[in-house]
C-alpha cells in the first residue's frame, strides 16, 4: 500500500508538472509567481504548515480537557 | 403576476402542521417547499409588495435576481432536509424546521429593515428549538447560549435599525452608507455570519443539535446573513479581510477537533470566509461568486452534515476518538459524504469547483494576490480535514467495534439528490451560473485551472500521508471567543444576580418585619411601648432580675390597651378638628 | 377638549359595584354568582367600548358626580388616555373571571364570595380611576382600590398572605398619604385639579414647590407602579391567587400606578415643565435602573410567581420610562405597553394558575418536561414570553420599538440600550423556562393533561391577543391611534 502511494505521487507529479509546461500558459499563478508545479508545492507546504502551526497553537494555547467548562456554568 | 411573501406559505404550513396525523406531517412538510417552488417561478424580477402597518410601509416581497436566487436554494434545501427528516415523529422539529425555512425567505424577501428584524428574529427563535430537540443536558446549555447571543445580535441590529430610521428616515433595506448606524447594523449581520470574534456561537451550538437539525442549521443562518451583507454592504473593505481571515481561522481551529459535527461547522465559518470577502470586494465578478458559492455551499454542507448525521445516528457517536472502521458497514453514506467532500474542496466534476475559484478568481481580478493567497491556503485545509481527515478516522482508521444501527431509507433519498445537485452543478455550471444576478464572465474548466486544482489536491494528499500519524483527534477541547463568556459566566451571576437578590431578600425580610411591628405599636400604642421599654432594660441593664413581676412571657395585650371609649373621643375629635380646618380653608378661599 | 353629559362614565363604574351586592347576595348558588360577575363584565365592557367611537373623535362622555365647591367636584370623563387604560382593565376582567372560576373550582377555595364580590368592587375602583377627571376623584378612587384589593391579597389567610397584606397595606396606604398631600398642595398651587392635556401647572408656582410635587406624585404613583426602592410589596403579594396576580398585579393595580404616572406627568405638570426642574431625569433614571435590577433578579428567583412578579415591575418601568423621556414617541410606546405588557402578563400568570391547579408545582426547577402534557398552555407561555423580550411579531416589539425610538429622539440612548439589554435578561430568565418545559426530560408529569377549559380557554385568547396586537396594533381598539393621540395631546398643549 504504502509503495502504491509514492509511485503514485511520483508519477501524478511528474505528469502534472509536463502537462503544466505543456498547456499552462497564461496560467495566473501565485502572488504572480508562476512556475511549473507550483501548485504541487504550494499544496504540500501549505498542507504542512497548516497542520504544524495548528497543532502548536493548540498544544500550547487553546487545547483544554473535554470537561473545562463543567462548574462554571449555571444551569439554569 | 402572483406576489406573494413565500415566507408566509412555510409559516402558515408551520402553523398547521402540528394539526395533522403523524403520517402525513412528514409529506405535508415536502408539500410546503414544491409549492412554494411553484410560487418562485411565477415570481418576477422588479416586483414588490408593500403592506403598512402603523406609519411605516412594510416591503413583504421585493423580487429581484439575487434575492430570487436565494430563494431557490433555501426552498431546495428545505425539500432535501425534509425529505431527509421524512422518519421525524417529533413534530416540534419539524415546525422549527419550516419556520426556520421560511424566515430565511423571508430576509431573503425583505425590502424594509422592520420586516428583515421580523424574520431575522424568527430565525433565531425557531432554530433554537433544534438545539433544544436534542434534549441533553449539554444541548441544554448550547441553546441558551445560542438563544442568547442571537437575541444580543438581533438587539444590536435593532439599535442599528433605529439609528438608521432617526438619521436618515428611511428604512429601505438597500446598499448601506458608512456611518454608526450601518456599522451596528453590520455588526448584527456579521454575527449571524459568524465572522470572527462573534463567531463562537456556531462551533458551539451545531454539533449539539439533532440529527436532523443541524442539516437545517448549517444550511440558513449564515448563508441568510451572507445575502444581507450581499444586499446592504457590498464593497466595504473590512469584510475583504474579515472574510481572508475567516477561511483561515475555520481551518486552524478544525485542525484540533475531535467532534466530527464541530469540525464541518468550523467549515462553514472558513467557507462562508470565500463568500465575506467576495462580498468585500463588491464587483459584479465577486457578488456573482459569493452568491454562487452560497448556493453551492448550502447544499454540499447540507450533504455533508448529512452524512455526519448518519453516523451519529447509526453509532450515537460524533468523535474521532470514538470513530472508525465504518466503511464495512456503512459504504454508501461514506460514498455520498464524499461527493458532498469533494464540492467543497474544489473538485472538477462538483459544485465547489465552479464557485470557489469565481470567488478567488474576483480578488485576483481586484488585484488582492493576498486575499487570493490566503483563500487558496484555505482550500488546503479544507480538502484537508473535510475531505482526508474526517472520513479517513471515521470510516477507515483503527478499528473501534462499532455495531452501527441501521439508517432509513428517506436519509440515503436526502443524501442521494443532494449529492446529485451538488454534481449536476459542478457538471453543467450553467445550471448556476444563470441564476445568477449578474452576467458571467467566467470559464472554470480551462486548463489551467484543473491543472491548478489537481496539482493542489493531490499534494495535500500527500502532506496529509505524511503527517497522518499526527492528526488523529484528541479528547480536547478547544478554547475560541465564547470564552469570553462562558468563563465568567458563574462569575457575572455572583455578582449580579445572587448577591443583589440576597441583598434585597434582606431589605424585604427587614421591611416585613418593619411592617409587623408597625401592626403591632398600632394596634396597641401603649403595650408596644412597654415591650420595647422591656426589651431596651434587657439590652441596658442585663436581665439579672428573675422577679415574677416582670412582664409574662405570654405578653397579654388587653392589660394595656386603652379604653374604647377613650380612643373613640380622641379619633372623633382629631377628625372634627381636620374637617373644621378643611371646611375653613374652602371658605377662605372662596371668599 | 370636547365634553358632553353621559351616564356612560358612571354606568361603566357603578356596574360591577351592583354586581358586587348581587354576588354577596347569590353565595349560596355559585352558578348564579358566578354568572352576575360574567355578566357585568361582558356589560362593563361593552359600557367602556360604547364610549370608544366618540373618544375617537375627540369627543368626551363626562358626568360630574358631586360639585362641593370650586374647584372641588367629583367628575367622571372618558378621554383617550383613560379609555386606552378601561378598555384593557375591563376586557381582561372578563377573561381573568372566567379563569377565576376555573381556578377556585379546580382549587374548591374557601370563602369564593368574598373573592368574587371584592374582585367586582375592585374593577369598579379601577375603571373610576381611569375615567377620572380630576386628582381629587383619583385619588379617592385609587385609595378604595387598595383597600378593596386587600380580602383579595389576604385571601388564602396563610401566615404568609396576612404578612403580605399587611405589607401591601403599609407600603401603599403610605403611598396613599403622599398622594393626598400632593392633591392638597396642587389644589393649593392652581386652585382646581382638572387634568389637562399638557399640564395645567406652570412654572409661577415655583421651582420648590414643583419639586415638592414631583417627589410626592414619584412615591405616591411609585409606590403601586412598583418603582425601586418602593417595589418590595410586589413579590410578596405573589401570595395571592394566581388569578388575583395576574388581574391585579399584572393590569388593574399596578397599572393605575403608571397611569397615575401618566395622568400627572402629562395632565398635571406636563413633560416641558418636568424636564425644566430636572424631574424627568430622575424618574428616567429610576426607571431604568429599576427595569435592569429587576430583570437580574428575577433570574434568581426559582418560584414561578416571584419571577413573574420581577419581571412586572422591570416592565413597569418601561411605562414609566415612557412618560419620562420628553418625546412623543416614548409617550405612545408607554402607553401601548399598557396594553401589551397587561396581554403578555396575564398569558404567563394564567399559565403558571393553570399549571399550579393542575399540578401544584410553584417552582421553575420542577416544571421539566410539563410542556409534552401541557402543550397549549406553555405553547401561550413561550409566545408570551417571545412578546415580553421584545421580539417580533409579538406585540412587545411595537411598544420597545416605540420606547426605544422616543429615547433616541431625546438624545437619551442610553436608555434605548436598556430597553435592549432588558429585552435580552427578559429572554434568558423567560424562555428557559419555555425551554424546560419543552425539552428536559422528565418523568414527573405522566398522570396531567390540560387545566381545565375554563383556564385554558383564557390564556389562549390572551397569548393571540399578544400577538394581533403585535401584527396590527391598530385594529385592536385603535390601541396605536389612541396612544399616539394622548402623546400628541401631551404634547401640543405644554410644548
């Protein structure tokens, strides 16, 4: 299974990136940037990222235990 | 041409449905949005229908392309979610759900600010109830917060409403002017947009409605909201940002959630984000893509809340730490949750692929590569958790024994046309695109962008691959702004409620005590006064004296008291003396 | 102002009075004391309602009762402000009496003949002191008022009920006594107590003695409109029936205390003169902060009836702070409020009789689930308590908009962001309970269905009548057109 995975990002990376070269022309791209398989870099970045920062700002932050709130409430 | 509030079909169907046998409720309330399916398309664009009431005129219909658009949707998703909820025997939700329905219309309809404060109300007094329906103690605690806050938002609209009426006399509910008044009047809406920090509501309140509820839920308050600021604020730069940073914020937060519920309702906040901006950037490409990415996010968060719904009703479980390995057993509505997880990441062939990239594809034109960036940052998360995450730790993942229950037929019906339309869309774009209330100039199948799209999708795969061992849900939760005051909920009550109720429980206790002893030195002057004169040697002196001539500890009042008769003379001659004064005082000045 | 002699005024006030005699005459046959209170309150009514079409026009019924001497007569008239006050008083008796039956006979009460005969005299009290002419009448009436409430607040001659009415008595007889001394220092100042729109006082009388007025009218009329500090016999009279609650401390006692207000701060001194010795300001700002405390503590209060009793003298401040904001508007949205608050207040007081009748549960924290056997009457409850919180299309929402309006007209936002803030503590201490009844499960009410028709039928007519009034407030007794014509009357005459 996990083999199947990376021949398969290999692969669709690969082709995405000639179909890019081939017809992504006036593509618009980034910030104005715009090179082929950007998008490829940008996804796997972002998604890292996202996840990272995320998870720090929780761990540090605003994570609490599921029952934070039980007591300080008025149930009225 | 027939002109007529659809508003009005979903609340009188609301009023009779509880007279109605239990079978039949579940199909009258399908009949309620085909009719009024059949009322929209008689409709035409440019009408009004204005009725008064006190000195004001109150526009029930104004018919114009947006508002028309949104019509079409809020009825359609009242049809899917009705057909949905068809097993519902609790005829509570089902009218919350039709007059939740209808006062969504009803905005959508509104051309004065008295009847969008009418309809906004209702809005938030009937969708309460689908909190309420869930009846656990913890559902409990969410609508009252959520009954709260809304009736907050829906006050600040108010002084906003009358701000605008005092100032400018007009209560149109057209584009808005800066000024005070729009800016509270913006900040209701922006609270029913849950745009952050007013946001919190929702990620509160969502996951604890029913099954049903929240399909409903997810699909009107904010889309509502979405049309208002649509109508009244198009091209104000906060909500450009607001919106940029909304799409993020939803995304971030649903990185650390375990509820499956709480985590799609963190995305309609980043989704509703694409529309806030959009809406900020107020050109005829951007209003076009907020109000297709409204119609397309209506119906594919429906699916996908459907889906979650299904869970929970088939395990009674919503958290990923409690879920997993579900695929056997339920491969159909991971199948149709998919279809809903694909629009809205942006998939080719589904709605979110057509309206998404409108909304991105605006701010690029209004050169704002920020805002662009920022929304495409959003599209990976959103791929991420709704599309990867979520049914990875719910239906593959580790193996939790779950014996799941079966599911009705009606909830696949719901599922399946849902995710119909949300395909239909995403195939044949024009289905949406024409009604849309502006032309459209705007191809999304080119090249270029499917490459664009792919290349994102399938690499936010490949992150998630990567980290997959990390994302597993945790059994936390997650502080956001309702900390504000959840926290110091206990706190304000001591404080106001508790301590001045003790403090005038007291006074009151003093006061009756007061007004015995009044009685009691009235009814007996002398008696009183020698009690008193008793209980002060007592104080004084210290009650060393046993004598039996003190005063008996039955006190005995008659020992006392005056004659009759002497209190008789003394009352009549205090009278006679008042009337004599009285009758003189008329005379002189008569004379 | 155009007047013309009519027996109307009187035939209106004298009726429940014969009612009264007959009722104490049939106290061995129920069904037939039963029906003369029935009666005369169908015939008041419709009394009151013959009066309305020409008040409409302008034109007056009046009748003078006694003339002692200049200045010093007894005199009846039905203007707008007082029909406005008749009509609710007269056509809520009729249902508070059809209650009252349900209630005592659910109950099999002791001593009903007193309680329907002091009840009858009671309206008459009431609707005398809405179609008095002058101070001198209203005052004479107001004080028969308190006296012949007191049977009614003592009624269950509990340790409690006699300590409340004792209390009741002290608190309002002493409010009583301010207002006798008022009376006596207008009469002094202007020689007549005629009450005309726009005031009849001006400022030759001095700042000092104006003054003096005000503070005596403020704890005279304060003390039954329940303004704080003088609002403590309120929660205690909760002791008596439920009906007397509803009828009594929700549109006929109270109620005369902010038509009081009314009368002399529209047709004694006029809001121009008010607002020129600084008087407005001190009864807005007791207003307002009665209408907060009182909102925050009836979130405490676990017994139904207290809470209840809370909330009335928040929403009786909204009248007064009506009266207080020099503005039209706020003038009318008072008024309206009159009328509103009275519907949507004896809705939940209804309510919580039907509820304690048929189950004799008093308190919040045991009416869990009721809503599934008692659907109706919570039904009326929630939309009662969605009118109370201010929100459409209740009728609550037209008096707030009014209210609200009329202070931002002033410049006195302040006290617009307090209607809104009481409108959300109404929200939160009411529909809770809507939302206990409805959606906390409990097992406790199995064995109760609906009060009795005679209960039911009531308080469903009341929350409909909340909400016709919210969505056409002027097809009702032209409740808009009356309103805003006492506010303008108020007006153009003092401005």
């Amino acid at each position: 299974m996990k083999r199947n995975l990376k021949i398969f990002f290999a692969a669709s990376f690969v082709i995405l990136v000639l179909l890019d070269l081939l017809l992504g022309g006036e593509a618009h791209g980034l910030m104005g940037v715009h090179f082929p398989g950007l998008f490829s870099l940008f996804g796997l970045v972002s998604c890292l990222i996202i996840i990272l920062a995320s998870k720090w700002l929780g761990h540090y932050w605003l994570q609490r235990k599921e029952d934070y709130y039980r007591g300080k409430e008025r149930d009225d | 041409m027939i002109n007529f509030p659809p508003a009005v079909i979903f609340i009188l169907g609301a009023l009779l449905l509880p007279l109605l046998p239990g079978r039949v409720r579940s199909l009258a309330f399908l009949a309620v949005p085909l009719l009024t399916f059949w009322l929209l398309l008689q409709m035409e664009s440019g009408t009004t229908l204005t009725v008064s009431f006190l000195n004001y005129d109150l526009i029930l219909a104004r018919v114009d392309r947006l508002s028309l658009v949104f019509g079409y949707v809020f009825t359609l998703m009242a049809l899917l979610g009705g057909i949905y909820g068809y097993h519902l025997k609790d005829a509570r939700q089902q009218v919350a759900s039709l007059v939740y329905a209808g006062s969504a219309l009803g905005v959508a309809f509104a051309g004065d600010l008295i009847t969008l404060l009418l309809f906004w109300e209702l809005l938030a007094v009937s969708s309460v109830v689908l909190i309420w329906a869930r009846q656990t103690p913890q559902s409990w605690n969410a609508a009252m917060r959520y009954l709260m806050v809304h009736v907050f938002g829906g006050s600040v609209l108010l002084l906003g409403i009358l701000w605008q009426y005092k100032t400018t006399g007009s209560l149109l509910f057209n584009h808005f002017e800066p000024g005070l008044a729009s800016y509270l009047i913006l900040f209701g809406f922006m609270l029913n947009a849950a745009v952050p920090p007013l946001h919190a509501w929702l990620p509160d309140a969502y996951p604890e409605g029913t099954v049903t509820g929240s399909v409903f839920l997810s699909a009107f308050t904010t889309k509502v909201a979405v049309y208002a600021l649509a109508r009244s604020f198009g091209g104000f730069e906060i909500l450009v940002w607001a919106g940029a940073i909304m799409a993020l914020y939803g995304v971030v937060f649903a990185v650390l959630e375990n509820d499956i519920r709480r985590l799609l309702a963190y995305h309609i906040i980043s989704q509703v984000g694409y529309m806030v901006a959009a809406v900020g950037i107020g050109t005829e490409m951007a209003i076009n893509g907020a109000t297709a990415h409204a119609f397309a996010h209506i119906l594919y968060k429906g699916l996908l809340f459907m889906g979650a719904g299904a869970v929970l009703y088939a395990t009674g479980k919503s958290k990923l730490t409690e879920l997993g390995g579900l695929a056997k057993a339920m491969p159909l509505i991971l199948a149709l949750y998919m279809v809903g997880a694909f629009s809205i990441s942006g998939f080719p062939l589904f709605s979110g692929f057509v309206s998404k990239s409108m909304v991105i594809y605006a701010a690029d034109l209004d050169h704002r590569s920020i805002i662009a960036l920022m929304l495409s940052i959003a599209s990976v998360g959103t791929f991420l958790h709704t599309g990867l995450k979520l049914p990875y730790f719910t239906w593959f993942g580790p193996q939790r024994d779950l014996k799941p229950a079966p599911i009705p037929k009606n909830m696949y019906v719901g599922m399946a046309l849902t995710a119909a339309a949300c395909f239909a869309i995403g195939v044949y774009p024009n289905l949406l695109y024409n009604l849309l209330p502006f032309p459209v100039h705007y191809e999304p199948y080119t090249a270029s962008h499917l490459l664009e799209t792919s290349q994102l999708l399938i690499f936010t795969g490949l992150g998630f691959w990567i980290l997959l061992k990390k994302l597993g849900g945790e059994k936390t939760i997650t502080l956001d702004t309702d900390w504000f005051y959840r926290r110091p909920a206990g706190l304000a009550y001591e404080f106001l409620v508790a301590r001045p109720s003790r403090a005038f429980g007291a006074v009151e206790k003093l006061s009756l005590r007061l007004v015995s002893s009044l009685a009691q030195a009235s009814a007996n002057p002398t008696g009183y006064l020698l009690e008193v004169r008793g209980v002060l040697r007592t104080y004084f002196f210290g009650s060393v004296s046993t004598r039996r001539t003190r005063e008996p500890r039955i006190f005995n009042p008659h020992r006392y008291r005056w004659p009759l008769g002497t209190m008789t003379m003394v009352v009549l001659l205090a009278f006679v003396i008042l009337m004599l004064l009285i009758i003189w005082q008329i005379i002189s000045n008569a004379g | 102002m155009e007047t013309y002699y009519s027996i109307l005024p009187l035939a209106a006030v004298l009726v429940s009075l014969l009612a009264a005699g007959l009722i104490t005459l049939s106290g061995r046959r129920p069904n037939i004391r039963e029906s003369w209170t029935l009666l005369a309150g169908v015939v008041k009514f419709g009394i009151v309602l013959a009066m309305l079409p020409s008040v409409l026009q302008g034109r007056f019924p009046e009748i003078t009762l006694f003339a002692i001497s200049q200045g010093i007569s007894l005199v009846l008239r039905a203007d707008t402000l007082g029909i406005i006050f008749a009509l609710s008083a007269s056509f809520l008796w009729i249902l508070a009496s059809c209650f009252s039956i349900g209630y005592e006979r659910g109950l099999s009460d002791h001593k009903q003949t007193r309680y329907f005969s002091s009840f009858a005299i009671c309206l008459s009290a009431t609707i005398g002191i809405a179609f008095s002419a002058n101070l001198l009448t209203f005052v004479i009436f107001y004080e028969i008022l308190t006296i012949a409430t007191y049977p009614l607040v003592i009624h269950k001659e509990t340790k409690e009920a006699i300590a409340a009415g004792r209390k009741y008595l002290v608190y309002l007889l002493t409010g009583g006594v301010a207002l006798l001394a008022a009376l006596a220092l207008t009469f002094h100042t202007a020689g007549g107590t005629d009450f005309k729109a726009g005031g009849f006082l001006t400022m030759e009388a001095g700042t000092g003695m104006l003054m003096a007025l005000f503070i005596l009218f403020l704890v005279g009329f304060g003390m039954k409109a329940a303004v704080m500090p003088l609002h403590s016999w309120l929660p205690s009279a909760m002791a008596a029936p439920t009906p007397v609650s509803a009828l009594l401390h929700a549109v006929a006692v109270v109620k005369a205390g902010v038509f009081g207000f009314a009368r002399a701060f529209g047709f004694v001194m006029g809001p121009a003169l008010l607002g020129e010795i600084g008087a407005l300001n001190i009864t807005a700002g007791l207003a307002g902060a009665t209408i907060i405390i009182a909102s925050l503590l009836a979130f405490s209060q676990d017994n139904l009836k207290k809470r209840l009793a809370y909330s009335t003298i928040g929403h009786l401040s909204y009248i007064v702070l009506g009266v207080a904001i020099l503005s039209p508007q706020a003038w009318s949205g008072g008024l309206m409020h009159i009328v509103n608050h009275a519907a949507m207040k004896i809705t939940l007081f209804f309510c919580a009789g039907a509820i304690y009748v048929t189950t004799h549960r008093e308190k919040v924290s045991e009416l869990n689930g009721i809503g599934r056997r008692m659907p109706f009457t919570m039904g009326a409850f929630a939309l009662a308590a969605i009118g109370l919180a201010g929100i459409p299309p209740v009728g609550g929402f037209v008096s707030k908009w009014y209210l609200a309006l009329g202070a931002l007209d002033a410049g006195q936002t302040v006290y617009t962001v307090i209607l809104l803030v009481s409108g959300l503590l109404n929200a939160g201490y009411l529909l809770s309970v809507v939302g206990r009844a409805f959606f906390m499960k409990s097992d406790n009410f199995t064995k109760f269905g609906e009060a009795s028709l005679w209960m039911l039928v009531p308080l469903v007519i009341t929350a409909v009548l909340s909400v016709l009034l919210g969505l056409f407030p002027d097809r009702f007794f032209h409740l808009y057109s009356l309103s805003a014509e006492v506010a303008r009357s108020v007006f153009g005459g003092g401005l």
